[in-house]
C-alpha cells in the first residue's frame, strides 16, 4: 500500500513537471509585421535563438486574429505604427482582454500618442529607443576634454527637456547654452550667438529641427563654424553628425529578451537601457577630435554614467 501511494505521488510529480515544461516551452508569442519580408524573418529568428522557451510565430496584417482577446496567444510584439494599431483594433473590452501583454517596437512618440486617442481603453507598453539625454552627455564628455559649454537649439515641442539638460549637465561640468529656432533653415541672431559661445552642439530628438529637409543645411552650418554635432541618432552620424549613442536592432534584441524573461508588469514606455555609439571619424578628424578607440566609447559611456 505504501509503495503505491510513493509511486503515485512520484507519477503526479513527474506530469506536474511536464505540464509546467511544456507551458514554458509551448508558450507562443505573436510577431505583427506589415510584410514577411527579409528584416521580419531575421528578427523573428534573433529573437528564437535568444529566447528557446519561447515560440514566435509570424503573422502579418492580414493573418491577424479577428478577435485577438480570445486567441490562445496572450502576447504581441508589434513591429511599427501600423501593426500595432492593427492589433489594438482587434482587442476587445472584456476582462480577458486585460491579460493580453501588447509591445510596440520601433514606433515614434507621435504614433504612440494617436494610438492612445484612439485606444483608450486598451493597455499596451511601447519600446523607447531614443538616445537617453544623459548617455549624449556623457558622450560628449568623453569625446573631448576641450568641450566645457554646449549648444542646445530647440524648438517649443521641446521645451520641457531644457530643464533636464541642464541639471544633467552639471554632472558633466558642461554650460549649457540654449536658443529657439523658428526656421531651421534660416538661424536667428540668439541661435548664431549660442552656437558661437559653445565648443559643440547637442542634437535633440526635436523632428521639428532635425529633419530629412534641415539636416544637410544644419550640418553645414556647423561644420562651417567649427562646432561638432552629437546626436540626435545614428542617421545623422552618418550624415555628418560627430557621434551618437543609439539604440538599434540588436539593442532592442537584447530588452525584448530581458521583457520576455521577467515576471514584472511591463510600464506604458520602455526606455531601452542597451544602447551603443555610433563615430563618425573622419569628420571627428576635421574638428580635431581625436578619438582613439571608437569600439571602446559605449562602454566607457555606461562607466560614467554609473
């Protein structure tokens, strides 16, 4: 009697293992994307090899769910605006939908704010991959000893940051000297005085000033001037912007993972803590800016700003 009572508490015990197995394995998360184009089947790859525990199937606008609160998959990563607006239209308002976990990837702050217009009613957390203010600061830092003031031109969209600039800089021993611009294209005498009393500029993820149609006309500007640019991201270091710390595709890789693998609530914004720095070297060179070691500038980045 008492061998059969272990063996059956030893049986229990073996499918209550295999039960939890296989949920943790079996667990399937939904990857929304436009297109399965080449990009989405790399990501939805990376993103395997990085998480085993996990299955991520592929889905695109078209092979949504009608109603996503009752499919069996309960988490969605969607990759852009469109997506995500997409599976926000396919939830409804009933109490199951409140346990379904959606992430927006590689969307604008803009989108997200007519997505919440839209979507009142339905929670979803977005991935923040905008250069943190004091990662650029630090940059600067360590760029070159020379550096001690900084322009920083905004527009009335970011107005609220210059308070935060400011108190950061601090930190750093960097003056801050701040100016309006109205027209990007054409710098009024307070935006030409500012960028005349500091050694460099610091670019604000401001798309009022940085643009696609402003930026070639800024960086001129500058270079004319002999005043670096740092930031606003990646794009404009390889337009002719000196450096940048960014958040890109591999960094968003590794806060997925870090997301997926813990049990706490995810916030509304994610603002990604991995991060990296982009160097453009030659113009680096031409402002005399020597930097001896790009590869090395993330870290030492993230030692500065411990």
């Amino acid at each position: 009697m008492e061998s059969s009572i272990i063996q059956h508490v030893k049986y229990t015990f073996t499918f209550l293992l295999l039960v939890i197995s296989f949920q943790s394995i079996g667990s399937t998360i939904g990857l929304l994307v436009e297109d399965k184009n080449t990009q989405a089947i790399q990501f939805q790859a990376a993103l395997g090899q990085l998480n085993p525990n996990f299955t991520f199937q592929l889905y695109t606008l078209e092979q949504l769910p009608v109603d996503v609160s009752l499919s069996p998959t309960k988490t969605w990563i969607a990759l852009g605006a469109k997506p995500l607006a997409m599976v926000l239209g396919r939830i409804n308002s009933s109490p199951s939908s409140s346990k379904t976990r959606i992430l927006g990837l590689f969307i604008r702050s803009k989108a997200k704010s007519k997505l919440e217009n839209l979507y009142p009613n339905i929670q979803f957390s977005l991935l923040d991959n905008s250069p943190k203010l004091e990662h650029q600061l630090a940059l600067i830092k360590l760029l070159s000893p020379q550096i001690k003031s900084i322009a920083v031109l905004h527009s009335q969209n970011s107005v609220n940051n210059l308070l935060e600039i400011t108190e950061l800089a601090k930190k750093y021993d960097l003056k801050v000297n701040t100016a309006v611009i109205r027209d990007p294209l054409n710098w009024d005498m307070a935006s030409l005085k500012a960028v005349k009393e500091s050694d460099a500029v610091l670019g604000l993820n401001d798309t009022a000033i940085y643009n696609a149609t402003t930026i070639r006309s800024i960086l001129m500007r500058l270079y004319r001037a002999s005043r670096p640019l740092i930031g606003p991201d990646k794009g404009y270091v390889r337009a002719g912007a000196v450096a940048s710390s960014y958040s890109g595709v591999n960094e968003t890789l590794q806060s997925v993972t870090q997301l997926l693998s813990s049990n706490e609530p995810w916030p509304e914004i994610i603002h990604n803590q991995n991060f990296n720095v982009a160097v453009n070297t030659q113009v680096a060179r031409s402002l005399n800016i020597n930097i001896a070691d790009p590869s090395s500038l993330a870290n030492k980045v993230r030692e500065l700003v411990k």
